[in-house]
C-alpha cells in the first residue's frame, strides 16, 4: 500500500493543481465510501453529476 501511495503522489505533483486537487477529493471520497461498506451500492458524485448535465443539455438534431 506504500508503494501506491508513493506512486500516486509521485504522479499527482506532476499534475496541474486543479488536477490534482481534484483527484484527491475523487480519492477522499472512495475512501470514505469503502469506510461506510457503500463502495459498491454508490456511484461516484462526480459521474452522476455528468449524466445530469447531459441530460440538461439541449437535443440536437
């Protein structure tokens, strides 16, 4: 678990910070779900966020 730790570190100080910060609250938020036994019943805040928003976009034809 060290060695992840360390690589995703490693990574995440090569990202933007925006990205970067973004990831960990992706991160926190799988933690905290693992924590509460809800990993796999939840979907992540984010996804669902982005399937509302397709579904508020204007139809194209």
């Amino acid at each position: 678990m060290a060695a992840l730790a360390q690589r995703l570190d490693a990574r995440l100080r090569k990202r933007r910070p925006e990205t970067a910060a973004q990831a960990r609250e992706r991160i926190v938020e799988l933690i905290e779900l693992a924590d509460a036994d809800l990993l796999d019943l939840a979907r992540p805040r984010v996804i669902e966020q982005e399937v509302l928003d397709l579904l508020d976009e204007p139809r194209t034809r």
